[in-house]
C-alpha cells in the first residue's frame, strides 16, 4: 500500500495514523522526492524558470550544461530535449517519456518505469494526493500544475491499483472538462456558459449584452478558491463590484487564501484580466440558502457508495472555501430535512458513477435557494481533507485504508478480477470499519434507487 503525496500535509500525516492503526504496512513517496530526483543529472525540478548546469526546471525552456537540444525525441550525454521527452545517459526527460542506463522514465505509451517500480511495486494499492506549492505567484503555480498533470498522464498504464485513477484525477482537475462530464450524464449542476473569456473588456461587454448581471470566474486548473473572483455588474449604471483570493503585485497574481473586496472599475479590470489569462470558466453566480445570516454550501465526501462526512461551509461573502478561513460546522446544525439528505446523496452518488475510475470524491454542493435543490458546483478527485473528521474519529481515512488494504489483497489473489470484497470479518483478520455511520446518522449505499425528481422542504 503506498501513498504518494507531501509529506508534512495533514492528509499525509492522518492517512498514515489509520494505516498504523489498523496495523497495516504503509509506503509513503514525496512528490518533493519525484521531482526533485527528475532534476538530478539535468532533468526536471520544480522551478519552471529552468537553470544551468545540471538542473532543469520544468519549464521546455530549461537547460542542462547552458544547452537546450531542440529534438522532441529528447536528447543524450546530460542534454535535455527541448519538448524533454526523453534522455539518456542515466537522465530523464521532462515529460519522463524514457531514459536509459538504468533510470527509467515513465511512457504514457507503457508502463512506469524501473525507477518508479521501487516505489510501486506490481499489484499495489496507490492513493495519489497532491502535491503542495510553495509559491503565491499564481502563474509560476499554472506551470507547476502542468507538469504534475503530465506527470498523472503517465501513470495510467501502471501495474498498480489506484484508489482514484490518474485518469479521473486529471479530469476532476480540469473544472470545465469535469462539469462537462456531469452535464453529459444528466448531473443537475450549477450553470456554466458557453461564452469563453478572451479579455476582461470582452467579458463585461458580454455580461451587458446577455443582461448577465454576475458571474463566477474560475481558473480552470486551480483548487482552494485560488483565483476565484465573483464579479457583479449593475445592469443599468454598469458599474462593478467584485470579490475574490487574490490580488496584483509588480504585475504578478498573488493568491492571498483571504477575501478582498474590490469596487475600483480599474482594480477590478486588472485583476480580472490576469485571472482570465490563466483560462478560465465562466459560471453563473446562484443565490445560495443562508443559515444564522451567513450564506453557505456543503463540502461532500462520497466514498465508496455511501457519504463518508458533510461539512457546511459558511461566509458573509460568496465564496464558501475554507481556504479562505471560512467557518465550517457540522450538517446536523442546519437541520436539513431527511428528504433533503436524500436527494443530496442520489445526486452524490451519480456523479462518482459518471466518472470512471473514481472511488472517492470531495462534492460541493448548493442548495439552490427557494427549492433547495442540490445542485452540483464541482467535484475534486482528492478533496477528502474535512478538520472535522480528522480531529475527531478519522473515519474517512480509516475506510480508505481499510478498502485498499482489500482490494490490494484480492487483486494479488485473483489477478485482474473485479470481484467485491466481502463485509464483516475479512481473510486479513481486520473487522470492517462501519459505513457512512457520521454525526448526522447511519446513511446506506442507495444501490438501485430509482432517480428521484426533487421536490419538497429543505429543513424539518
């Protein structure tokens, strides 16, 4: 069983508490390590300003010794290719396509190579978590982020078992191409339009054209709210308001993990058009249900057929994410009704059906305010991370260990099969960990229910 994450995060440290225990043998690998080995003998770092002299970043800009091949086949003798798709000579290209003397790169084409295989051996259970990024600039984070996407690209062809497969992370990581999928299989979502923003004064003069009076704008590939902005036109005198994590310095997008407010027309351009060069979606800005005078939405954790935890997120402003120290409190104080819960669930349940390869997911969900209807806003295929459960009885965790653990077993038993594991007492002599069975109640796999149309009161 083997974790590949960071090492200091609390996802870390709390997976690996439940791993030790339920008494089983666990295998932690850095990405700091990954990356950090991709850079020896110049190959690939995190810096994406790339550097000389035995160290590249990961940037195609990058070089080792000064010199840049410009093959896409990559290059030998300690030169990087400039698309870095290989290397020989003991280094490994950027893109990790394949390498030589012993150093294996990984080909999207076959499978992981001889480096890697320390670390994953055939037929064991993987959880990949993210990486962490030690940067606020949020453009150096875009280039980040593309390599450890190209990274999860080539771990597909793995002889491993994932908990959550490369692939279904990579699509939950791409907000467009995720609610996409959600639509396609008939997800009741919150909306996302059409209208691809090429500048800010494009996208104001949209939202004057449509009589579109506020939007959401999110970075396609980012999480945590980081360049999030919530942005209000008034229709008749035009004028703007906008809410949003981050901010400009000496021209850069700096992510700030706290909320501004902003109704300078010319702050508000500025950022925006920043945000917009990262690739951004458009969504429209849905009133929210409030509780105690704060608006808020729900953080679900669906694992394995059933709700593991909920949190409700809660701010006085429009974005809910507890990146930006927002107040979190458990789903039995708002008092939602079982229907409600229910409906929650069913919709839950169908989006982790609609993704393949997905076995865990963290949902967030809108109640839409006057029918209090569950409305998708997005999935994230490692957004299990909930204080409230970690700090409390660690249940999310435990179950992962637990399934793992089984699944890991059954597949080095029967090979390929897909065979369920059996409940209750188990041949590894673990007891099962129960069920769903959170503060708010015991919630069962709603395996076979009919497709319910909503309808009905959200509270008792």
């Amino acid at each position: 069983m083997l974790l590949l994450g960071a090492r200091e995060s609390k996802r870390t440290v709390f997976l690996r508490r439940a791993a030790e225990r339920a008494g089983e043998p666990f295998t932690f690998l850095d990405w700091d390590e990954i990356f950090s080995r991709n850079a020896a003998k110049g190959s690939v770092g995190q810096n994406p300003d790339g550097a000389a002299k035995g160290t590249a970043g990961q940037s195609p800009d990058s070089a080792v010794n000064g010199t840049v091949g410009q093959s896409p086949d990559g290059a030998a003798n300690g030169t990087v290719g400039q698309n870095l798709d290989g290397a020989a000579n003991g280094t490994v290209g950027q893109n990790l396509d394949g390498a030589a003397n012993g150093i294996a790169g990984q080909s999207p084409n076959g499978s992981i190579g001889a480096e890697w295989k320390l670390f994953l051996p055939a037929r064991a259970a993987v959880k990949i978590d993210p990486p962490v990024w030690n940067t606020a600039d949020l453009s150096q984070m875009q280039g980040y982020l593309e390599q450890y996407r190209r990274i999860l690209r080539t771990m597909s062809a793995s002889d491993v078992r994932f908990l959550n497969s490369p692939e279904s992370i990579l699509l939950l990581l791409d907000k467009r191409r995720g609610k996409e999928c959600l639509q396609g299989a008939g997800i009741p979502t919150t909306k996302m339009y059409r209208f691809r923003a090429e500048s800010a004064e494009k996208l104001i003069r949209w939202m004057a054209k449509e009589r579109v009076s506020s939007v959401f704008i999110k970075p396609r590939f980012f999480s945590g709210a980081a360049g999030i902005m919530a942005l209000r036109r008034h229709p008749a005198a035009g004028q703007l308001l906008a809410y949003t994590s981050c901010y400009l310095k000496n021209g850069k997008l700096i992510n700030a993990k706290r909320l501004f407010a902003m109704r300078e027309t010319d702050q508000i351009l500025g950022v925006l058009e920043k945000i917009i060069e990262l690739d951004c979606i458009i969504e429209k800005w849905h009133p929210k249900l409030s509780f105690q005078g704060k608006s808020f939405d729900l953080r679900v954790v669906y694992q394995f057929g059933h709700i593991a935890d909920i949190a409700v997120r809660q701010s006085r402003g429009p974005i809910t994410n507890l990146h930006l120290n927002n107040q979190a409190c458990p789903v039995e104080t708002i008092g939602l009704s079982e229907r409600t819960m229910d409906a929650i669930e069913d919709v839950c349940q169908r989006a982790v059906r609609a993704v393949p390869g997905l076995q865990m997911a963290g949902i967030d969900i809108l109640l839409e305010k006057g029918s209090g209807r569950p409305l998708v806003i997005e999935m994230n295929g490692q957004g299990d991370l909930l204080y409230q459960d970690i700090f409390g009885e660690n249940r999310i965790y435990t179950e992962q260990i637990y399934q793992m653990g089984q699944q890991e077993t059954e597949w080095r038993k029967l090979g390929e099969s897909k065979r369920k594991p059996k409940r209750g007492r188990t041949e590894r002599g673990k007891q099962e960990p129960k069920r769903g069975r959170t503060k708010w109640g015991s919630r069962k796999p709603s395996e076979g229910t009919q497709r319910k149309e909503w309808s009905g009161n959200v509270a008792d």
